[in-house]
C-alpha cells in the first residue's frame, strides 16, 4: 500500500515555515487518514493505552503508548526510551509501514530528507487532557527531527524556542496536520492546550497525536 506515492505535492500553503527549522504541513495527511487510523488502533490493541506517572509525582492526563524499537516511557524514576513495553513486558509493536511512509515524506517535505524513524509515540487526548510546555530531549541523536500527527479532534498547539522564557506562538491544529520540527528548532519548547470537547467524525470524543522520532 503506497498511500502517498499517487498524491500530488500538497501546495505552497500547505507548507508553513513557524520557526527556523520548524515546518507546519496543514492536512498532510488527509488522505490517508483511516489506514493510519486503523494501523493506531492495533498497536493500541497490542501495546494499551495508559495514564502514566511523572518523576515528580502526577498523573499524566493524557493516555500513551508507543510502537517501534523503543517506546517513551515516564515514570517515578525519570523519563526514558525502553525497549520493552513495561506494561505487558512484550517488545512495543513494530512501527506500521504506513506511519514511516508518512513520517519520511513529511519530514523530506519540510528539509529532512534522511529522517529515519525508529519509535512512535501515540498520545490520546479526551477532553480536557492537556500536555504542559516540555522539550523532546530524550533522544540520542537530535540531528534527526520530530514529526507530529495530529488525528481527530482540534488543538491549540504551543511552539516556543529552546529557551523556556521565551514566548510560545499558538497554532489550531487539525485532523491530517503534520508539524516538524529539527535543527534550531529541535530544541524547542512546546505543549498542548486542554482539549475542547467536541467530536470528531472518525475519532469521535478524542484527538491522537503521533510523534515519529529516531531515538537511540
Ligand atoms: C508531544 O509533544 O509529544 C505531543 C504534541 C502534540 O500532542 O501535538
Ligand atoms: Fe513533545
């Protein structure tokens, strides 16, 4: 299944500079929406969604899991990538062919032509799940960029710099969108916004958001 191979190049405004090295793809991918909806879905059946702790101390309100060689993990230890679901003890899924198809040509749409991803880290907002302002820092190698799916319900997205001080730009971002982010922007600090109610018509009461990454 070749989703993107038939598709023309998405147009000009679809292809939003946001920040040096930082790239807004609005309905990337749009397209291909119910195959990567389907491919989430059995991961999530393999590897299940959980609320997991931080090392200082919360309840994280929105539910994670991972797939690929290494899955993102936080605990009261500190936050780390692990091969092992911790949860079921099993190796994470392997990482579905259609979300490296997806996460090689956005990150070559945006500049990062050799972006290789090894790890997928699914997020689930419900309602009023929020994620606060942090860096993707984990990461060995961060020559390679993050890029982000966001499926389902709309957002407020948070782009800041790599310094926490400064002020973070706000972008709605919607079912099929994709932002990636490398280079001088690799760093940079960014959350989501507690998510309004509403519902989707795919996702229904939710928004999935999808980072593919190259983490160790
Ligand atoms: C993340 O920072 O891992 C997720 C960002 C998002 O949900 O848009
Ligand atoms: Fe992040």
């Amino acid at each position: 299944m070749d989703l993107f191979d038939d598709l023309p190049p998405p147009p000009e405004a679809a292809h939003t500079p946001i920040a040096p090295g930082a790239v807004l793809l609005r309905g990337f991918a749009r397209e291909g929406d119910a195959a990567l909806l389907q491919a989430v879905e059995a991961v999530i059946a393999q590897a299940p969604l959980r609320h997991m702790q931080t090392p200082g101390g919360y309840t994280m309100s929105v539910a994670t899991t991972s797939c690929g060689q290494l899955g993102w993990v936080s605990d009261p230890h500190g936050y780390r990538y692990a091969a092992h679901d911790p949860h079921t003890g099993q190796p994470w899924p392997a990482l579905p062919a259609c979300f490296v198809e997806l996460a090689e040509s956005a990150a070559a749409q945006a500049g990062y032509a050799d972006f290789v991803p090894n790890a997928c880290l699914i997020n689930q907002y419900a309602p009023g799940a929020k994620l606060s302002l942090h860096q993707d820092k984990d990461e060995r190698d961060l020559r390679a960029p993050i890029v982000s799916l966001s499926l389902g319900l709309p957002a407020v997205f948070l782009f800041g710099t790599p310094n926490r001080k400064d002020r973070t730009q706000r972008h709605r971002l919607v079912h099929g969108d994709v932002v990636v982010w490398g280079g001088p922007s690799r760093l940079a600090y960014h959350g989501v916004m507690p998510l309004v109610e509403g519902e989707h018509g795919l996702l229904l009461r939710r928004r999935v958001n999808l980072t593919f990454r190259r983490a160790g």
